[in-house]
C-alpha cells in the first residue's frame, strides 16, 4: 500500500470517527442540557455564544503552533475535542459546563479549519472539490449512523456514558491522524496571514458564517416554537437530511469541479434566496419542513468557497487562509443569533431575521459573480 492510499484510509477513518462522535454529542447536549442541569433559554443562548467564541481566536491559536505540521495539529485538536466531550456528562452545575465547552471547542475549531486544508494536500492539487465532497460524505454518513444508534440506545444508557462514548469515538479519529504523513515543511507556514488578494474568499466566509447562523438557529426555533414541532419530528428531519448529503455531497464536489465555482454557487445563492423567503411568507409547516431539508442539502455547495481559494492560493499558504477565514466566519457565529434574537423579540415578529437572511445571501450573490469563470484567469489576476 502506498503511503498516499494510507494516509486517505487514516484520514478517512478519523473523519467518520469524529463525526460519529459528534453527531451523538449533539443529538443529546440540549436535552442534558434541560434534564439534568435544569437550564433556561438565556443560560443556553449564552453557552451558545460563549461556545463559538475560539472561532474567533482560531487564527491566533493556529499561530501558536505554527512550528508544528498540520497533521499534529489535527490530532491535538482532535484529542482536545476528546476530553471535553467525554467530560461533559461529568458537568453538575453550568458554569463548570460552560469551562468544559469552551475547552473542546477550541479543538474543534482547530479541527474545523485544519480538515479541508488536509483534505486538499492529500488532493495533491487534483480534483480538490470531489476530495472535499466524498469527505463531507463520509462525515454525512457517520452523522447518520451516530444519530441513528443514539436514538435506538439512549432509553437504556445514560447520559454520562454516552458522552464518555462520543468522547472515545473522537479521541481514535485523533489517534488516527497523529499517524498521518506529515504533507508541509513547518517551517514555511506563516503564523498569520491576512492578504488583499484573498478578499473575495475571505468576503464569501464571512456572509457564509451569516446566513448559516441565522438560517441555523432560528429555523428549527421557528418549526418548534411556531409550529410546534416535536422534538421525534426534528429527529427524523436530522436523520433524513444526514441520508440525503450521504448521497448528494460527493456529487455536488464533482459537479463543481466540471462547472466551475461560480456557475455553482449562483446557483446555491438563487435557492438560498427562496428557502429564507419561504420562511418568511409560507405558513405551512409541510413547506417549511422541506425547505429546512432543502438547505441542509445545499450545505455542500459552500464547499465551492474553499476550492476556489486552491485555484487562487499560493504556495503553503492553504491553512493560514482557512484558519483566518475560520475566524471571520465565526464573527457571525458569536454576533448574529443574539442581534437576530434581539430583534425578533423587539419587533415581535419571527419573520425578521429571515429578511435579514435574504439581505445576506444578496449580498453573498453579488460576490460570487465576482469569481472569475475560469481559474486560470484567477490564477492570472495574482500575477499582476
């Protein structure tokens, strides 16, 4: 076996291990949450917050430990996420629980923003949109499987063992990438890079993070609390939506190799624009529900962000431009479900933030006809 096929069966085994375990820490946080700690929304939103604040500082943290290749990163952050994960049924009071989140999500975030750079080195510059989609399958299909036995096991096993297992689960995928080869000289990566020729990709991450967390928080709060969606519903939308980008997410990474990514994320846009306006006007839970299915369909196109900055990147400079693209993304993360909460509740009506969403993915639109058709001309344009 090769050392490239190896390093794919390891990096593809820590990809579905991490996403397993992830998958059954969240199908299970917010009922522990309520359960057992006895939290109210306002504890909740803030832990939420609090959560995405090392998306913020993910630049920085990867800066940190610029002398180490990519790879060990991966692993540490993994083995981060670990030992927070399993220790989050040890929480009897919230803000321990909150000292315990914020610790893995700093290994998450890191892990966030290091996989796709992974991905596209083990890519060796090939085909880096199916790379990234038939990972984000193996990851679909792990989401499925996790929320799958979680439902079937969760009446006989207890909350805390469950969380030491999804803790077990991440902590092998971490194993898993430590022994990966490592695919960058250390000493060539800088400890933070912001460049004017990345802009547009570093535009589209932020107004992605924006539409995703409006749509994110405030579209399955709206089949719940003006619907009245049961928490078996949600459930059944999580598995069929894990199913369907089983399927749809290694196709759409192909499609955007053969189309280009500005063709394909016009497209993602123009649905976009429909989902938030049926959110906004369509009274029909059955609608809703299929526009909730529709956008987590569409995820996958955002994959197109990434790979157009491959076709523009230059050399070794992959994972600095992720990780401050990570931390732009997640400016969105810590400010807009509060503005967007604060707002619904002023007003009074639940229907503002998905104007807001509209606004957003206009604006999201206009970049993206902005990327150059082919990406020899991006290429092309670093030059001059």
């Amino acid at each position: 076996m090769s050392t490239n096929q190896r390093d794919w069966r390891l990096f593809g085994a820590a990809t579905f291990c991490y996403a397993f375990g992830f998958a059954v820490y969240n199908g299970l946080f917010q009922n522990f949450f309520r359960e057992v700690l006895h939290g109210g929304p306002g504890q909740l939103g803030m832990l939420e917050s609090l959560r995405e604040v090392p998306g913020l500082l993910t630049a920085f943290t990867a800066g940190t430990l610029a002398l180490i290749a990519e790879t060990r990163i991966g692993s540490l952050a993994l083995l981060i996420s670990a030992l927070g994960i399993a220790a989050t049924g040890y929480a009897t009071a919230y803000w321990p629980l909150v000292a315990i989140t914020v610790f893995w999500s700093i290994g998450m975030h890191l892990w966030f923003s290091l996989s796709p750079a992974i991905t596209l080195a083990l890519a060796d510059g090939k085909e880096g949109g199916r790379h990234l989609g038939r990972m984000a399958g193996i990851g679909a299909v792990a989401v499925l499987v996790g929320l799958a036995v979680t439902r079937a096991v969760k009446p006989y096993v207890a909350y805390r063992d469950l969380f030491v297992a999804a803790g077990t689960l991440i902590f092998i995928a971490g194993v898993c990438a430590s022994f990966l080869s490592r695919r960058q000289r250390p000493k060539d990566r800088p400890r933070l890079l912001l460049r004017r020729e990345y802009n547009l990709f570093y535009w589209l991450t932020f107004l992605e993070g924006c539409r995703r967390q409006i749509f994110g928080t405030f579209a399955p709060f709206v089949l719940i609390v003006v619907y009245g969606a049961k928490v078996e519903t949600m459930l059944t939308l999580a598995l069929v939506n894990a199913a369907v980008s089983t399927f749809a997410a290694p196709v759409i990474g192909r499609w955007i190799d053969r189309l280009g990514e500005r063709t394909m994320l016009t497209f993602y846009y123009v649905v976009l624009i429909a989902v938030f306006a049926g959110y906004a006007i369509v009274p029909m839970v059955g609608v809703l529900y299929a526009f909730y299915m529709v956008d987590n369909l569409l995820f996958a196109f955002a994959i197109g962000i990434t790979t157009y900055l491959n076709g523009i990147i230059r050399p070794d400079e992959m994972t600095p431009t992720l990780t401050m693209g990570t931390t732009m993304n997640h400016v969105a993360a810590v400010i807009v479900p509060v503005t967007g909460g604060v707002l619904w509740k002023t007003v009074g009506d639940f229907r503002i933030p998905f104007w807001i969403g509209i606004g957003v993915v206009l604006l999201s639109l206009a970049a993206a006809r902005r990327i150059p058709v082919r990406r020899a001309a991006a290429q092309g344009i670093i030059g001059e």
